[in-house]
C-alpha cells in the first residue's frame, strides 16, 4: 500500500471520486497501470483464482506469443465488484474473464464490451460454435462474448450404491420418487443438497422443475421479470419441491455444496443434484464410480431443456489494442487451446469448439456433452440467467421455504415483493 | 491545560520547527486525506445517489434513506446491530473482567491461563469464523458433546437455524474478545494500588466490597478504553458473520455491515451501500461522541 497513493490520487481524479469503492479500486487498478506504458503488450483480467485453473490459463497465455500478455487473476468476489470499474476506466485490461448471460449483456448494452461479430463468421474462432452459443453470446444483434467452455448439470449417484439398493435409474417423476422411498429405507438419505454457506445450491431444483413443469421460455422470462413469483405456474413447481423435502438430508442447511458431497462419497446419501463441477469435490477413488442422471421428465409435452453455464471472456470496447486483444481472443477460442486448458485445469467442463478431439475425455464428460446435444433448449443457471441481487431473493426464498414449506403462500408473496424491487431498480 | 499562556512561546517554537519535518508531516497529511477522508465524504455524496459503478451517479435525494426505512431486511440489520452491541460488548467485558480479577494473583502456571485465554486473538476473525463452523456443524464438537452429556433434546443445527444462528456467531466472536479485554484489565488491575486493598482488608471489607469500592473506581481510565474499543469492534464486525453465515440464513445474522457489503460489492448498488454506510458511521458518531464527551469530563473532574 506505501506505493499506492500517487496511483491511487490519478485514479480517483480520472473517475471523479467513488468513495467505497475506490478503495478497493485502488489495489486493482494499481495492478493494471503497468501495461499503460505500451498498448503492445495486452492485458488478460482474470477471475479464476483456484489453483488448478489458474496454472492451467497461466500454461494457455505462455502459449500465446504473437503479442506480449500479461495474466492478472484476482479473486472472484474483487473481480465482480470491480468489474465496472475496470471497463470503465481509461486504460481497462484488454481481455476479461466472464460468463455468458444478463451481466454481460448489460455491459453490452451500456457499450464497454468490444463487438467480436467477425469471430463468429466466414474464419473466425468462433464460426463453427453452436447456434445456442451464439445466442447466449449475442446482445442486440451483436456477438459480445467468446464462450470457451461450458459444463453440464445432473443428479450425480454412486453406480455401486444404486446396485446395492437396487434400483434403478428413474426416468419419470414417479419412479424418481420411488427411488427416493427406496434409498430412505435403507437408511440413507435420498438427496443431499449443500444449501448452508452456499445457498444458491436451493436454486438448483427449483430451475430444473420450472423447466421440466413450465418450460425454458416461461423460465427465462419469469427471471426478466416477466411473470411473478407467486402466480399459478411457480406454485406449481413448487408443489413439486415439496414433494423432495421429505428425501432431502436437513444437515445439508449447515453444509456448503462441497460438504454436502461428502454424505455421496461416503454412501450416507443417495443423489445430488449439481454441476458437473462435483468430480473436483470427490475423493479420487470415487470419481469412477460417480454417474449423473437427467433430471427426470414431469410433463412430456414440455419440450426438454438443461442447463449449461457457461464460461468465456469478453473484451474491452476501449482497449487500446483491439485488433489484438481479438487474436488473443481467438487464440482462446482456438481448439488446441480450449483442449489444454479443460485438461491442465481437471475440470469436467465441455469445450465449445467442435473441432476440439473429445474422444479421450472421460466417459462421463461423454455422457454430458451428450445429453447438451440433445436438448431442445439451454438456460445457465438462475443468477447467470438472471442476475446476482435476484439470484439472493432466491437463496432467501428457497432457504426459507426448506425450513417452513407450509408457509409456501406466504413467501412466494415476499419473494415476488422483493424481485420486484431489484428488477425495477 | 496552560492555553491561556502558551501562544507567544508557542509561536517561537513552530519556528524552531525545520522545514524538512513540515514535509515529512505534509506526506501523510495528504495521504491520510487523500486516502481516507476523501472517499469517505464520497460516500456521503454516493448516498444521496443512485450508481452501479457505470457512467455518471444520478442523484436521488433522500430516496436511499427512505427506502431503506422501509427494507425489512435493513431493519433487521439494525435490530441484530443492536443485539451485538449488547451482546457481544456486555459479555466480552463481564467474561474479560472476571478472568482479569480471577488471574490477576501471582500463582503457579497462571501465565499459561493468561496465554492460553489470550491465544484466540491471534487467530484472525475469519479464521476464527471457520474453527467455528466446524464446531457448529450438525455433527460437530458442540452436537456430540450435548449427546454425551445426555442433552440430545439441544442437538441443534447452530448456524443453519434462524432463531440461533446470529448467537452463536456471537459467542465465538466473544471466545475471541475476551482474552483482548481481559490483557487490558490485567494491565488495569497491575496500576491499581495494592495497599489500599490490604487496608480495606484490614478494615474487614468483603472481597466483593473491595472490589466493587476500591478496585473498581480505580480501573475508570481502563473502562473508558474498553468501551470504546468494544463499541468500535461491535459496529465494524463483518468479517466473522461472513465466515460463518454469510447473513443467513434468510438475513437472520445480517448486520449492516454485512448488508452494506452485499449491496455494495455484490449487487453494485453503489448509492444505496453508502446510505448503508453513513448511518453505521453516523451510530458509531454518536458513540464515540458520548465517550469524547465522558472521557474529557472526567479529565477535567
């Protein structure tokens, strides 16, 4: 902090002053101001801050050598908060780390994202992506983001657990419920869901029954505000919630979702419904047993939906160098790249690139990328699809309902309440 | 206080002062200013406004304050504010005093009590905020000790429970205080006179009447600094309610600083965690006004 304060005075005058926020803006401007002396060199702003996929964008960037890059990674909850003030300052980090969804259309439409239509045509890295990617990467007619990886969502079980109770995997809602009945006879717990210290886990079940009872479209637009929180159809999914209550392990309200993975592991809990992201959570030994389900079918007429974060950069529309920072975006697209990033980071996730060679990822990414091929429709999840402060709401909705599902009526008032006030602010 | 003689000496003396020290005092004047005082009158000025970071902050009058008089959520803050304060101040001093007074006797091992008491404060909050979540688990220490003790029926999820969750993060920021609170008595109790104890003793006071009538009135300048510090400590507790429980669950451990953060650094809604924040500097005004007002009183009584 001894050498801050004469970049800090620069940066304060260069924005008028932000109080709170300046402080920590301070730290992480500070950090970028030494790429000021040459729009040579590119800036790559990264959140990614766990050790794995952190060493594994570190070993991508060395491999990126036409222009000098530097790798700046800063914490999550930093980088979130202070990602405005990155793109909104004079001199913002070239390429940025995000996720595809509301946010960055925002930014988008508020014109801090470069444009990278010409990605997404004729040559470009990013031409031969889905149709459904590119429409996760477009705002107003325009392609903003580039998407690099995604992963999938299922409710994952132990093969040799299911054998040993016998059953089977549950296709329909009914013989899901039966497999619930099953495993608690056992003397295990059917589900486990970590909902303590991260309660957004809650929001799980909840998007998935809304897809399966109203559909993606009727999903989308209740989180845009569309439709309320306490009309018929929600009232409908959450009927179907209540139904899971009873199979659901209640030690889960103290755990986070990493906890929560240790009843599955240890053959305490049956299924849990979660991303793809689970295999970096359970122990080594376990991986070869774990395998996931689609989350079972409740109306058939609906048509079938998952969901699928996902992950990318996005570039700054005032960087210095923008042609550049499109190659080192490109070079992010590319399918050597995207390859050697999922492995070095020993993530589940899926590359977005179909020429990336997916033979030799394990059978389970296999499964994944399988079943996203055949959906109808993909969502991200509630706060990609949403937004943060809505995502919350949720946490406080679903939480409670978990605790007092009779007062069902009753918060589904509150919850629409208090969307209402963050989508009209 | 000899003001009334000093200003001819006085002015002689600042001439004394060489330049150079006038720099060396300017540097972190402007620092202090620049880095400190600035952005917090910002933040009196983003209160008055509506800004997520984005282009210019539109101003809205006393919107943010109306609105937050009108959030549950902020008044809850306020109320579990309210209830940390109490808490967390009246036990860290009754538990610090009494461990002080208990401790303060030259005898064997004490000094491994005194350190053992005070080794939680080495720990940072967050820290301290994760051994306690361990503690709290539904299968942690704190479950397994009621069930052997035959106490199943207390057998709680700590942190997962509305109604325990905002107290039990208060008795492990209390495990940490208390050894702070109590170094600062045994360093009290060490400037007390020991003859006048011996005296009263003499005089055959009971041990609560020489402590209630001679030790205590002898610790005032003691009290004075722990109340402050507690009262500072009380309102700038964030760090271990997001450790533990984050505010939950649904906003039943939410302090305001905790609220502030989230709409601040989660949510982006810049104006309204200013408002947030000028009312917490505005309670910790009133404090540390009171206690200025006190202190000097004293001083000069």
């Amino acid at each position: 902090m001894i050498s801050a304060p004469l970049s800090r005075r620069g940066f304060l005058a260069g924005i008028g002053g932000i109080g709170a926020a300046g402080l920590l803006g301070a730290c992480a401007t500070g950090s970028d101001s030494g790429s000021s002396a040459a729009s040579s060199t590119l800036t790559l702003q990264s959140s990614l801050s766990d050790p794995d996929p952190k060493a594994a964008l570190t070993k991508v960037v060395e491999g990126y050598t036409k222009t000098k890059t530097t790798l700046n990674t800063i914490a999550i909850e930093t980088f979130r908060a202070q990602l405005p003030t990155y793109l909104n300052s004079g001199n913002p980090p070239d390429v940025l780390t995000w996720y595809a969804g509301s946010v960055a259309r925002d930014y988008a439409s508020k014109g801090f994202l470069l444009d990278v239509s010409d990605m997404w045509t004729g040559n470009g890295a990013c031409a031969n992506f889905s149709p459904a990617l590119k429409e996760l990467s477009t705002a107003n007619g325009k392609q903003i983001f580039v998407p690099t990886n995604y992963y999938w969502w299922g409710v994952f079980y132990r093969k040799s657990m299911f054998q040993q109770w016998g059953v089977q995997v549950p296709t329909t809602w009914d013989e899901f419920i039966t497999v619930c009945k099953t495993i608690k006879s056992k003397g295990a717990a059917p589900i486990t869901m970590g909902t303590g210290s991260t309660a957004w886990v809650a929001s799980g079940w909840f998007d998935y029954l809304n897809l399966r009872i109203n559909g993606a479209e009727f999903h989308r637009d209740l989180l845009a505000g569309k439709h309320p929180f306490d009309g018929p159809e929600v009232k409908a999914v959450m009927d179907h919630y209540k139904q899971l209550l009873e199979f659901i392990d209640p030690k889960g309200r103290s755990y986070s979702w990493q906890d929560a993975v240790t009843p599955l592991a240890s053959k305490k809990a049956g299924m849990y419904l979660i991303g793809a992201f689970i295999t970096s959570a359970v122990p080594a030994d376990v991986v070869d047993d774990l395998d996931f389900f689609q989350v079972p079918i409740i109306d058939p007429s609906v048509p079938v939906a998952e969901e699928a974060p996902t992950d990318g950069y996005f570039a700054s529309a005032k960087s210095k160098n923008p042609a550049g920072a499109k190659d080192l975006l490109s070079y992010l697209a590319s399918a050597p790249a995207q390859q050697q990033f999922i492995q070095l980071a020993k993530s589940s996730n899926l590359p977005t690139s179909t020429q990336v060679d997916t033979s030799t990822f394990s059978p389970l990414v296999q499964k994944g990328i399988k079943m996203l091929g055949e959906a109808k429709g993909l969502t991200q999840f509630f706060n990609r699809d949403s937004s943060d402060e809505l995502q919350t709401t949720a946490d406080t909705a679903l939480t409670k309902f978990l605790d007092k599902p009779g007062d069902v009526n009753a918060i589904l008032t509150e919850w629409q309440a208090s969307a209402k006030k963050v989508l009209g602010s | 206080m000899t003001a009334v003689a000093a200003p001819a000496r006085r002015r002689s003396r600042l001439r004394a002062v060489p330049k150079v020290v006038w720099l060396f005092l300017l540097v972190p004047a402007l620092v202090e200013v620049g880095m400190v005082f600035w952005p917090a009158v910002n933040s009196f000025y983003l209160s008055l406004t509506e800004w997520n970071g984005l282009g210019a902050a539109k101003p809205v009058g006393l919107a943010n304050f109306r609105n937050l008089f009108s959030d549950d959520v902020f008044l809850g803050a306020l109320k579990n504010n309210v209830v940390w304060a109490i808490g967390f101040g009246g036990l860290s001093v009754l538990g610090g005093l009494a461990l002080a007074v208990a401790l303060n006797r030259p005898r064997r091992g004490v000094g491994l009590y005194r350190s053992a008491i005070y080794l939680p404060m080495v720990f940072s909050l967050a820290v301290t905020g994760l051994f306690w979540r361990v503690q709290y688990q539904p299968d942690g220490t704190i479950n397994t000790l009621l069930g052997a003790v035959g106490l199943d029926g207390w057998e709680k999820q700590w942190l997962a429970n509305p109604d325990t969750a905002l107290y039990a993060v208060l008795v492990a920021a209390v495990w940490r205080q208390v050894g702070y609170v109590m170094v600062l008595y045994l360093a009290g109790l060490k400037g007390t006179d020991p003859t006048l104890d011996d005296a009263s003793a003499m005089d055959g006071a009971s041990a609560w009447q020489r402590f209630r009538f001679v030790t205590w009135p002898q610790l005032r300048g003691v009290n004075t600094v722990v109340f402050a510090v507690t009262v500072i400590d009380s309102l700038r507790t964030f760090d271990i309610v997001w450790a533990m429980t984050q505010g939950g669950p649904y906003h039943s451990s939410e302090l305001l600083s905790t609220y502030m953060f989230q709409q601040g650094f989660t949510f982006l809604n810049l104006g309204y965690a200013s408002a947030i924040a000028v009312v917490i500097f505005a309670l910790a005004l009133v404090f540390i006004i009171t206690y200025l007002i006190r202190a000097t009183k004293e001083e000069a009584g």
